[in-house]
C-alpha cells in the first residue's frame, strides 16, 4: 500500500493519540475506596472487656443544624491574612474572640471544585482524572455525608453551583443551581444564592443548609487576586456569614442542641488567579467552624492549626450522628469534641479508626503489618482495659489520666493510618498502560523505520500492512495478544480498564497492534537489507550535518532526557527559551559566514548533490540530494545570493537573528512563569494592576493596530475590511468588560459581560475564515491559479489571528505581536535568503511554537490554564465551545506557528511534496518527547511529585499531541489540495 509520507504521519499520530487515551485512563485510575456495599449495618460496639454497658449505638448528633457556607477559592490568607482583617471584620472577630475553631484545611491536588467537593463529603482523596470529570460532573457513588444524612432523614436544601446538583440528584428537598463555568459573572451568580437567605433562614424545615458561592473564584480568574474586586467580594461575603450566625443564635434561645456553621473554601488561587496545582496559594483554604459548643475562656487564643481537607468528613458525620463514609481517609478534627466527657471523646476516636481500618484491610494485602494497623489493636485493647475501669470507678483522676493516655494512642493510631492509606491513595490499571505503551511506540518505531522513504523526493512510501496482516506471524501475534488478554483480565484483582470493553473493541485493539507490530518487523526487514545493498554499493553523496542539523538533534535530545527531571518540568519554559535563543545565535553565525566570509558551500543548496540517494544522510539530516530538493522559489539560482545583496535589504539580513533574539528577550519579561520565579513581578502583573489601565488601554490600542500592519497584507480586501472591524470590536469588548478604558469612558462606569461585542467579533472571524475557504476550493476548481490558494490559506491564518486576539488577555496582545514580526522576519530575511530545506524550516516553526506557547504565560500547571477565554461571548455554559476556545486560547503559540509554515511552504516551495516532507517531520519531532514520557511517567509512578508535577505535563502532552495530530490533518488536507492543484 503506497501513501504520501504526509497522510502516513497523520495516520501514525492518531494511533498515537489512541495509545496516548488508553495510557491515560490507565493511569488516572479510580482512587482507593471501600469495596463494600452501602446498606445497613451496625456500628462498631464501644470495646467490651465483658462489661454488658457498652455502647453499641451510634451516639447521638452534636449539632441540631449545620449550614456550610463554601465560598470557592478561598485561600487561607483570604481569612486569616491582612485582607480577612481589612475586607472580613465579623468573620475575624469570630476567629480571634468568638465561639469557633479554625483551621487551614490542605487541598491535594488537583484543585478544582469536583474532586474538592468529593473530598469535602466522602473524605476520600480523588484521582487525578478528575480533572477532566470536573467539565460534567457524574452522579457520585461513592458512600458520602450526603447521601447518608439523606438516608437519615436529613432535610437539605442547597442553592450554588449546580456541580452539587450532578453529583447528588434527588438528594435535597430544595435547589437551586448556578452555572459554575461562566467565569465572566461574578454578580449575578452570587445573587442568586443570597437572594434565597432570608426566608430558609426563617424556616425551620431543615436539617443542613449548603451554600456555594462562585462570585470570588471568578474574579480570580478574570483578574486576580490582588483586583480590587477582590476586597468587594470578601466584604460581601463577610455579611453573609453575619446574617447567617445571627439567624442561628436567635434559633439556640430554644433549648436544643447548638447548630454549626462551616466557613470553608474547595480550593485556593494562585498569584496568577486560577487553581489546579500544587502551590501554596492553592492547596491552602480557610476553614472556620463557627457554634456555641466552641465557647472560649478568658484568655483562650487559638490560632489556626494545619489539617486535611478530608478530615471534613468525619467530623460532619460524627456531628450529624452518622456513620463515617466508607472510603473515607480523613481523621476526627479532635477540638470539634475536645469539650465532651472522656468516654465519648473515645467514643468517638474508636468509631474512626474502626473505619480507617476496614479501609486498610480492604486495599492492603498486608494490612496486619502496617504500624497504623498495630496501634489500632493496641489502641483498642487499652479502650477496653478502660471501659472496664471507668464502669467500676467513674470519677476517679485515675481513670480521666488513663482515659487520656488512651486517647493520645488512638490520636497517633488516627495519624498513621491516614498516612498509609495516602501512600496508597490510587491504584494503577497497569495492563492498560502497558498497551497504551505498545500503541504509542510502535507508531514511532514505524515514523522513525520511514524516515528514508518518507523524506525522498517523492515523498511517498510503501507501507507493508497489506502483506504481513496475511501472514501466519500475524495471526499467531493475535492469538497470543488474546490469549494474554483474557488471562489478564480472569487474573487481574483490580478492574482493568480494557477488561471492561466489550469483546469486539478489546479485539480490535490487540488486532491493531498485531498489525503494527508486522509492519514494524516487516519494515525493520526493509531497513537492513537495503543496509546491505548500501554497504556493497556505497553512494557518492556530498551531503552531512550543519551547525543546525547538529542544534536540531541535540536540543531535540536534550530536551526529552529533561523531562526525567522535575525541576525540568516545572522550568521548562526555560529549556525552549535556551533554545530559541541558541537558534538566533546559530542563524547569526551561518549568516555571517555566508555574507561576510564567502562560505557557501553549505549542504542545503550545494549544486553539486547527486541524483543518487543518501539514506543514511537523509534518515538523520531529513534532506534530499538532487535536483527535485526542496528550495525557494523566490530566492536567486545562484548559490551567492547573499553576496549580492546590498544597502538595506543585506543589513536587514545581518541585524535578523539578533532583532529576533531581542524580541524573545523582551518577551520573557512580560510573564514570570514556572515555579521558581512565578512570585517575582513582571510587566503582566504591572499592566493588569488597576494603576495602570491607561498604560494597558495604549498598549492594547498600538498592538491590535501592529496586528492589522503585519497581518493585511497578503488579504483581500474584503478580508481586510472584516479584520479592521474585528479587531474594533476587539477594543470595544475589553472595554466593556473593564479590561481598556475609551477615551471619552469613566474609570467608574459600569462593567458588562461584552457578549454583544464579543460576538460581532466572531462573525468577522468566521467570515474571513469562510472567504479563505472559498478561495481554496477556486484553486482547486482553477489548477493553474496559485495566487487564490496562497491567499485563501493565509486568509485561513489571518482568522485564526483574529480569534487568538479576541481570546488573549489585553496585556499578552505583544505576545501576539512579537510573534507575527518575528514569523515575518524570519521568513524574508532569513528563510529564503539562506534557502533552508523543509526539514530545518519545519524544526525551527515547532521550536517557536513551543516557545510562544510560555511567553503567553503558560506552564505545566493546571493552574495557569485561562479558562475565561472559553466564556468569550457566551451568556450559558456550553461545554463543546466552551472546551474549543479554551484549548484554542492555550494552544494559540503552537497553532499559529504550524499554521504560517503551510503559508510559508505553499507559497515558497517550489517542490510540490513540501508539506507532505513537512508534516511528516512535524510529526515525528512531537512524536518523539511524547513517547519518551510516557516510559518515563510509567517508571517514576511512585514519585514523590507523581500528581503535582508529572501528572499535569502528561496531561499537557496528551493534549498537545493532540492538536499536533489535527495540525497533521490539516497539513495533509492542504496537500491534496496542492496536488490536484
């Protein structure tokens, strides 16, 4: 079967995208949890030293009423910093004088608000994936405090974020649900919860009352923590909570049992304003429990103590008088009952060991020897030496300092067990990773077995798929891959993710791999008998590697052995910085060798190739000798072009590399990202500040003028006009949503959402990406017209430029700008002049794109995801285009730059296999780092920084593999169009 080397890397990285999924869900498994069904059943009894008084009930609730009041993303310092103190006075007069406990409850990551709320109610820690589930919550199955207080007759009325509402359906008697994805409101979606408060609070129907206000988490990702609309936002949030605990002091005049509010935050906010990572700023949240059973002495100061987030749990249950979840991994916070008599503070502390033990038994084999497991039985025998003693002797100080030697075992027994059990907090779907593993490498091994034929001149090979899926090897590999599977998934104690597929899946997978495996050996056949022809027949071949062919393959290197490394990872902007910048220097030293010392004799345009074909040459440099080698259609014949430049044109070549390496210079001062440096202040945070929006209004003003200058001028004119008025409206949007400032506009009118902005935009966006469309199917029609295709795909270009700058936070619109001079730069004084092959042009238009995709300020956090973009012009939450525009407004560096090397190939290659070399090659330079990964992910499972450090890149890799797989499809589409052309 014969393919264009360009459809055949298409078809290579969506198997690899295939292997990539299954690794992934194989990977983020399903967290540790109680296999046991929820029902019915009795308590642990209080340890009996055959006494017959022991308790054998639950005991009795300590609250009458519990109101949790959530407010999202808030961070310790929010409350217990200079901000609660200044925006928060009733709240932090409780804290420091009134009757309540605090505490800075710890988020493991991820953080964001599904997986948070899972650990708030069922106490166990989430699996990473939940990251991804956090765009459509499923019902919640495991056994939680919800469900329970349900199944105890528990009336709950919740109004928030309607994410409560997916994971517990039929759970209240009364909701009200917001929509928590519209990142653009902040009023409206708090409003609505508020404006139930005062008649639930005069009712008294209930039995827990949630309250989930999303107003705070928008403004952090709209503007940051330090907005000013952030001390708004607290002061609001700080009535609240007044109106609240006033409602339930008047109700306590009665004489019940006291009530309980709960002040907490699911997650922090980074400096940057969003959430999902492992930073302080994140992992920390405020936790306040606010009721008259925490009364103070005179004197008493408590200051807020470090805990778990999941400790939340228990304690609820064991304040409600229900039993602990099952799967729960938390601890009693131990002041909540420090104020109750002895025996039911052990009460207590047994009921919650008992559970963290039957949790152990059920995901440990060897349970009985964990130390957590040892001083539970020990803990538990002197409970029962105890029970006997209080019963025959109540009062006595000897039993009170006993009881409080016991309580302190059952502390340190709480400790260890929740410790052994985080070790422990997943479970890996091994064989699901192993054949995501075998999927993904064997498309390389087969990219990297076709680089010879792939990069020849006809750009076309012979894939042997049809031949070996016929023979026996091929059937006796599907045999055997059957019949392992089916072992495995008989055997397997753990479910496995592909023993859930149905049989026909399962069997085109392992068919899959049986035939890429006989390709591949078939291929590697291929490769050393053609070694042997080359070794009897060596060819005269005068190719070998440049300065940028060695640059090439050492940065691709190096940059894959330093994703072994955390530190690597966190800092990797700073790999792509190093060598961007090295390739400036690099194109510095070949121009001036070539303009200045005459040297031009270099491998990439030497006249004196052969026809012959090197392979070896090829399979490392990506070349091709002879005349049907790729070269410029603008740039002169005669290898000495450079020579004969003159006056402004040559200086504009010399002084190239070094503008381009100013601009990247300039660049990394706008965005401190990473970990190391993230803290210190750059020109972003200087812009963005409320200070200085007349400096950033200027700044968005010249940089969507520049857009128009560098973008206009290969367009239409109709597409023209349209980018003149989107990137108006552009202006006018950041406007409306307090971003810019009109000239004639006051600091203190009113901010809107700018939908009606926003989606004039989109139509110029859309209409010049439809006038682009229809010059690409005129070329096709007209063979002979070249002009309409160039046009029609630059058109292509300018709309999605158009989008990324509607996207794009006003401040990283230089971004932007550097990025469109740079590309244009390059192309006119350094990519013909010099005549690099596709190969090197391709390599260079992925580094940049790399690059750009850190200067907009991204990272290998989840945290520095904007996912405002995705609300652009939206009033609802609508999950497809909300999920597009933000992975667009994320990917826009890398997008844009393979977008300008298919304008750039189509419009300057005067071989008609260009894009076809081009997209194989951009292919196998993404292929490459991923599959590396993924063996390195696998081997470092069991590192201490798995989920705050690896987890995340191996999302971004996935992520970005994909959209190099879509960036393939499209290099390939635009092929077939050239060669019908």
């Amino acid at each position: 079967m014969r393919l264009g080397s360009g459809t055949f890397a298409a078809g290579c990285v969506v198997i690899e995208v295939l292997g990539v999924a299954l690794f992934l869900r194989g990977f983020f498994p399903a967290p540790v949890f109680s296999g046991a069904e929820r029902q019915a059943e009795s308590p642990a009894p209080e340890p009996s030293a055959g006494a017959s008084s022991n308790w054998t009930e639950l005991p009795p609730p300590l609250f009458s009423k519990v109101v949790i009041l959530l407010i999202d993303a808030l961070r310790d310092d929010f409350v217990f910093g200079s901000k609660g103190v200044k925006f928060m006075p009733y709240t932090t007069y409780l804290v420091e004088k009134g009757s309540s406990l605090s505490f800075v409850a710890e988020a493991k990551p991820p953080t964001v608000t599904m997986p948070r709320i899972k650990a708030l109610l069922t106490g166990s820690l989430p699996g990473f994936i939940d990251v991804v589930r956090n765009l459509n919550s499923p019902t919640l199955m495991e056994d939680n405090v919800i469900t329970r207080a349900k199944a105890a007759g528990k009336r709950i009325i919740f109004y928030g974020d309607e994410t409560w509402v997916k994971l517990f359906p039929k759970h209240f008697v009364e909701y009200d649900g917001t929509t928590s994805f519209f990142v653009s409101d902040y009023t409206e979606v708090d409003n609505n919860v508020t404006r139930h408060l005062d008649k639930v609070l005069k009712r008294q129907d209930w039995d827990m009352l949630i309250l989930h206000y999303l107003g705070l988490d928008h403004i952090g990702h709209i503007s940051g923590p330090s907005s000013p609309l952030v001390g708004h936002k607290l002061s609001e949030m700080d009535s609240i909570l007044m109106k609240i605990h006033t409602a339930l002091l008047a109700e306590e005049r009665d004489p019940l049992l006291p009530s309980l509010l709960v002040l907490c935050g699911d997650h922090g906010m980074s400096e940057a304003g969003g959430h999902g990572a492992s930073s302080m700023e994140e992992v920390n949240t405020a936790l306040v429990l606010v009721s008259s059973a925490f009364e103070r002495k005179p004197g008493d100061v408590r200051h807020p103590t470090r805990i778990q987030q999941t400790d939340l749990a228990a304690t609820l249950s064991i304040g409600l008088g229900l039993p602990i979840p099952k799967s729960n991994t938390g601890g009693l916070m131990f002041p909540v009952v420090e104020g109750r008599p002895m025996r039911e503070q052990l009460r207590f502390l047994h009921l919650n060991t008992v559970q963290l033990s039957k949790l152990l038994q059920e995901n440990v084999p060897s349970y009985n020897k964990e130390p957590g497991f040892e001083q539970f039985k020990v803990s538990e025998r002197l409970h029962r030496n105890w029970i006997r003693l209080y019963l025959e002797e109540n009062n006595s100080e000897v039993v009170f300092n006993l009881g409080a030697k016991v309580r302190r075992q059952y502390l340190d027994a709480l400790r260890t067990l929740k410790l052994s059990l985080s070790r422990r907090a997943a479970q890996y779907d091994v064989y699901s990773m192993a054949v995501g593993t075998v999927l993904v490498l064997e498309a390389l091994i087969l990219l990297l077995l076709s680089v010879p034929q792939a990069l020849s001149s006809r750009a076309e090979l012979d894939v042997p798929l049809l031949s070996p899926v016929c023979s026996l090897l091929f059937y006796l590999l599907l045999l055997a891959l059957t019949a392992l599977h089916v072992v495995v998934c008989t055997a397997a104690d753990s479910s496995c993710y592909l023993c859930s597929l149905p049989w026909l899946a399962a069997g085109g997978v392992m068919t899959l791999i049986a035939a890429l495996l006989c390709a591949g050996m078939s291929a590697l056949t291929r490769v050393f008998a053609g070694g042997k022809c080359l070794s009897q027949n060596p060819p005269q071949s005068t190719s070998r590697w440049s300065e940028l062919d060695l640059l090439s393959f050492l940065g691709t290197v190096g940059h894959v052995l330093s994703l072994g490394a955390s530190s690597f990872i966190e800092e990797e902007h700073q790999t792509w910085y190093f060598l961007v910048n090295t390739l400036c220097l690099a194109l510095c030293h070949q121009i001036y060798r070539k303009c200045l010392l005459g040297d031009d004799c270099a491998p990439q345009h030497c006249p004196h190739t052969g026809e012959e074909f090197d392979g070896v040459a090829v399979a490392l440099q990506g070349k091709r000798a002879g005349p049907e080698g790729w070269e410029l259609s603008r740039a002169p014949a005669d290898p000495s072009s450079l020579e004969a430049l003159r006056g402004s044109e040559r200086w504009m070549v010399l002084a190239s590399p070094w503008l381009v390496l100013a601009c990247c210079r300039l660049l990394r001062s706008l965005n401190q990202t990473g970990v190391q440096w993230a803290h210190r202040p750059d020109l972003g945070h200087w812009l963005t500040s409320s200070d200085h929006k007349a400096e950033l209004s200027v700044l968005a003003a010249l940089s969507l003028t520049m857009i128009f200058v560098l973008v206009q001028k290969r367009c239409s004119l109709t597409s023209k006009v349209a980018m003149a008025f989107g990137l108006l409206g552009i202006y006018c949007y950041r406007a409306a949503i307090g971003n810019v400032l009109f000239p004639w506009q006051q600091d203190n009118k009113d901010i809107s959402k700018g939908i009606t902005e926003a989606r004039f935009v989109y139509v110029f966006v859309l209409g010049i990406l439809f006038t682009g469309t229809k010059d690409l199917l005129k070329s096709q029609i007209i063979a002979a017209d070249f002009t309409a295709r160039t046009v029609g795909l630059w058109e292509i270009h300018s709309g999605l430029v158009l989008l990324a700058t509607l996207l794009l936070r006003p401040h990283n619109l230089p971004v932007l700008v550097l990025s469109l001079a740079i590309q244009t730069i390059m192309a006119q004084f350094i990519w013909r002049p010099l005549r690099h092959d596709v190969a090197e042009v391709t390599v260079m238009h992925y580094w940049f794109g790399q690059a750009f995709f850190y200067f907009q300020g991204n990272s290998n956090s989840i945290a520095t995801v904007d996912i405002s973009a995705g609300f652009v012009g939206l009033d609802a939450y609508m999950e497809i285009p909300a999920m597009f525009l933000t992975a667009f407004a994320t990917y826009s560096g890398p997008v844009l730059w393979a977008s300008h090397l298919v304008n750039f190939l189509t419009s300057e290659a005067s071989s008609g296999s260009a894009l076809s070399h081009a997209c194989f090659c951009y292919a196998l330079i993404c292929s490459i780092p991923v599959s590396v990964y993924i063996i390195l992910v696998t081997s470092l499972r069991y590192h201490l920084f798995i989920w705050s450090v690896f987890s995340p890149k191996l999302l971004y890799e996935g992520m970005h593999l994909l959209i190099t797989a879509a960036v393939c499809i499209f290099f390939t589409a635009m092929d077939q169009t050239n060669t019908k052309s």
